[in-house]
C-alpha cells in the first residue's frame, strides 16, 4: 500500500502537468525525481548501515508515514521545483520501506525465500500499477483523488508496520557504522555479479512501468484500436505480481540464475518485439505486452533473494539498499532519455529498443554466478 505512491504523479501527470503548467522535461522529472530520492535514500542508508542497525518495522512504519503526508503536498500548487522537491522526498522515504521490507522478508524464512520475497515485490508491483487502475475507474475521477487514495494507502501502511509485524526468528547480525563496509561490499564478487544482473533488470523495468502508458496511448492515437491506456497499463504492470510469484516458485526449485536469466530473456524478446506490433493487431499487442508486464518484474526478487543469501551476514541490510540505491540511480537515466528517443523518432513505436541491453547485459552476469562455487549458498543449492 505504501508504494502507491510511487506512481500517483505518474498516474495524472497530463492532468497534474496541465494544473503547474510544467513543460514536457518538468513532467519527466515528476517521475524521475522518485528514482532519485530513492537511489539517495538507499545509498545513504546503506553507507550508515540503517538497515542493519535501526529495528526494521520502526523504519518502515516512519517511512511510510512520510511517504504518505509528503506524497499530498502534491494537492498544494507548489510550482514544479516544489512538486519535484515533494516527489524526491517521496523517493527518499521509500528507500526506508523497500529494502528493508526485503530483509524483513529474509527473517521470517531461510527455505522458500525466493517464493516470500516474490510475493513481497508481487505486493510492490501492485501498488505501482494502483494509481493507473484508480484513473482508469472513469474519466471523470479528478487527479486529486488518486493522489489522497495513494497517500492514505501509505499512512495505513504506517500503521500496518508499527502495530502488526514484527520481525522473524531467523535474525541478522546486528553491525555497526562503518564506511568501509561499501567495499566490503564491492569486493565481493558473488555479490557483485548478482548486482550486475539486477543492474541490468533495473535499467529495462522503470523505464517501461513509467512510459508504457505514453506507448499505449499513442499506439492507440495511431491506429492499434480502442482501449483504455490507463486501464491496459494497469493491466500490464499488475500482471508482475503473478511473474513474481512464479519467478519465486521457480527460483527455489531450479535456481536464481536460471530464473532470472529466462525471464530476462523473454522480457528483452518482447522489447524487441512490442515495437513490431504496435500497429495491432489488438490481441497480438496485448499478448506481448502482458507477458513483458509478467516477465520484467517477475525476477527482481531474486536477485535480492540472491543477495541475502550470498553477503556477510552482518551486512544483508547494507548490501541490499547499496544494490537498490545503485539500481534506482540506473533507473533514472533510463526514465530520461526515454522519452527523448521517441521525440527523436517522431513516434514511440521504436522506442522501447533502447532498454534491450538491460537484459543482455543482466542474463551473462546471472551465467556467470550461476558457474561461481558460491552458488551453491543460494536457495539450498540450487542456481
């Protein structure tokens, strides 16, 4: 509920554009301003070891609250350096909730990670697609609305934390502040190699959820047929959550460098793919936009699964918010020269090419882990 927020903005933004009168890049960095502060947040906390020092239900119940009061600052007309200044803070809060959610994750089971930690970001992909499905319920819903839903999902969420959970018996060494653990980090090839496939995930998934609504719009504006782009989008995104599920079965029973280097190759094929049918017909583009919807998330837990089970113990914390701090910061060029290369091609038709090397870059890494005898650390043997 808290990662609502992530794409309320992006969600409205012609509505939310049009009322701060930003400009087409000011629009952009509504989206990317999130990324920012995320990558921020999650490398700072990894420099300060929050993740591995603070009790996590406390950190991601006072993220999520201000997740939640500083994603409806969004209602005041703060002009676009304030909505920007609002949508990095939001960025930066949500560093507190995703990668400690994923350790949190990690204390509860040592056996079937790969299937808990994919039902978690199942959970994420769900509350990213949540903003796009409450637009879709007509267009007489005012961009307010999503806004307050978004952020009320979050403070519930607060709550959620600060009450309801508490964390597993399987615990994590506690560490303590210490600067030279990012090259602990680094000097860690197993780690670094499941970095290097995440990486590359990263570069191909948030350009995708943040511009697959301007694709289908536009593929509908030119000819494809009638849908609601909002809705589809929804749809698209939503369809993660079940990758997910299935990445995490799968994960566990043949291993995380063979999942993620499947779906990896299937999400960069329908890359390759969405552009050749983005004229229809109808079905055909469907089909292959929503196995690229199951395929481009359905991995992402893995390499965190991979991750916790490969770094120091006292470091899990650490190890996973420098991976999505990292992985965040990755995002942000991507969101930004999206758009830039369908401007440049006059259509965005051609445009989703660019993220290909996301995948080709991410799937030799994950082979190359997968022939590490470190390898054998991840879910129970399997690679």
């Amino acid at each position: 509920m808290s990662l609502m927020t992530w794409f309320s903005a992006t969600a409205v933004l012609p509505e939310l554009s049009a009322h701060l009168s930003l400009t087409a890049n000011q629009g952009a960095w509504l989206t990317n301003a999130v990324q920012l502060g995320f990558a921020v947040g999650a490398i700072g906390s990894s420099l300060l070891a929050l993740g591995d020092i603070w009790p996590l239900t406390r950190m991601m119940a006072g993220a999520a609250f201000l997740a939640g009061i500083v994603n409806l600052l969004l209602l005041v007309n703060l002009g676009a350096a304030g909505a920007i200044a609002t949508r990095f803070l939001t960025g930066v809060a949500l560093a507190g909730i995703y990668p400690p959610a994923m350790k949190f994750i990690a204390t509860w089971f040592r056996t079937g990670r790969g299937l808990a930690m994919g039902a978690m970001v199942g959970a994420l992909t769900l509350g990213s697609a949540m903003p796009h499905l409450v637009r879709a319920a007509g267009t007489g819903v005012p961009w307010e609305a999503v806004v307050i839903v978004c952020s009320f999902g979050s403070l519930i969420a607060a709550f959620i934390f600060a009450g309801m959970l508490r964390e597993g018996p399987n615990e994590f060494s506690r560490t303590v502040v210490d600067l030279r653990q990012v090259g602990a980090i680094l000097r860690n090839r197993p780690v670094m190699l499941a970095n290097t496939g995440y990486f590359g995930h990263m570069w191909e998934l948030y350009a995708m959820w943040g511009w697959f609504l301007a694709f289908a719009a536009s593929a509908e504006a030119e000819g494809l047929g009638p849908i609601n782009a909002s809705g589809f989008t929804f749809a698209v995104i939503a369809m993660g959550a079940l990758g997910c599920l299935a990445g995490g079965w799968l994960a566990d029973r043949i291993g995380r460098c063979l999942t993620t280097s499947m779906m990896m190759m299937i999400s960069g094929g329908a890359a390759l793919l969405i552009g050749l049918v983005y004229s229809g017909p109808l079905w055909l583009f469907a089909l292959v936009a929503l196995v690229w919807g199951f395929t481009i998330v359905g991995d992402s837990a893995q390499f965190s699964a991979a991750v916790s089970e490969l770094s120091e113990p006292h470091l899990v914390g650490s190890s996973l918010a420098f991976q999505m701090g990292v992985g965040f910061a990755i995002t942000i060029v991507a969101i930004w020269i999206t758009p830039l290369v369908a401007e440049f091609f006059g259509s965005w038709r051609w445009t989703f090419l660019i993220l290909v090397p996301g995948p080709a870059l991410g799937v030799p890494a994950m082979l190359a882990l997968r022939r590490h005898p470190s390898a054998r650390l991840m879910a129970g043997g399997n690679r």
